[in-house]
C-alpha cells in the first residue's frame, strides 16, 4: 500500500489566543483568479487588508532550484533561518486547543524544534521543484493537513528582517 503524502489543505493564522483559518485551495483561487473566496472575503475584510496585497505576497516568486535550496538551507545560516522561521510558521500541536484550554496546563503542546524546521525545509525544497519558490507553494507543499503561523511572530521576524542591514551577493 503507498504511503499517504500530507500537504496543507488549511492555514490557521494565530494572533495570541485568536485562530482563523483558511483553506489553501481558497489562496490559491485567489492567486490563480481575480475571486476573492467568501472565508477568505470576511478574513480579509476583518483584517482591513487588500485582496491585492495578500495576492502580490503569496505568488511572490524566488528563483531557486532544489539544489540550490537544498544546499542553501543545509549551511549555518540556512540553518538559522530556519529555526526562526519556523517559529512563526510550524506544525499544528499535538492535542486540539479545545484539549490544551481544558486542562489549563503550559503549552507544552508544541511539536519539537526539529520537527517544525524539517517540515519548513522540506516544504520550502518541495517549493523549488519548479525552479521557484512561492510563499503559495510552500504553504501547498508544507507536510501536514493543517499548516500554523504565529502572526505575532510573523510581525517581529518582519520588522527584525527590515532591520537587519543588507549586503549585496555577488
């Protein structure tokens, strides 16, 4: 009997205690057409952001084969990247949340480090299968039903990225 291969079929955005989520199929509609899906709508509507935007980021292409992804992210500083990456996008925890609020314990219930940095690498290198990466196509390509990003997270890497100072690559 063949083995299953996971991919996502949701994204749940996390903002502390709140959770949405959204189908991939419905960003990929997104990106593919000029609809904006109905969920998708009332995210983006609640959020205050433009279909455009979130369209213009997710089919943001970087050229990269396997190879050079592969290489790329085995290298101490694909390695880093990683790591913080994957704190803001990673696998979804052990137990449902329902089950984490009742028994009121930490959230202990976080998969491993390893785990959500293999699951981001094979994701990301699965991505460049075509020669290029798309934030759409990790999201596809991500290793679970359910793919998780911490949006608080996503912001700090963001502004951490923005401060960083740039060099050229030559």
């Amino acid at each position: 009997m063949p083995s299953q291969v996971l991919a996502a079929e949701r994204l749940v955005i996390t903002y502390g205690p709140l959770r949405a989520g959204v189908s991939v199929q419905d960003l990929e509609t997104l990106v593919t057409t000029d609809e904006v899906p109905g969920s998708l709508r009332f995210y983006l509507g609640l959020a205050g952001l433009d279909p455009n935007l979130l369209r213009s980021v997710l089919s943001m292409k970087l050229g990269a084969s396997s190879d050079f992804m592969t290489g790329m992210l085995d290298s101490d500083s694909g390695q880093q990247l990683l790591t913080q990456m994957s704190e803001v996008i990673h696998l979804p925890p052990a137990r449902s949340e329902i089950q984490i609020l009742k028994t009121a314990a930490p959230n202990r219930e976080q998969p491993s480090e390893p785990d959500n940095v293999e699951a981001l690498r094979a994701a990301l290198i699965k991505a460049a299968d075509d020669r290029q990466v798309t934030v759409l196509e990790v999201l596809q390509h991500y290793p679970s039903e359910r793919v998780y990003v911490n949006a608080v997270k996503l912001i700090r890497f963001a502004n951490s990225l923005e401060a960083q100072p740039t060099e050229a690559i030559e």
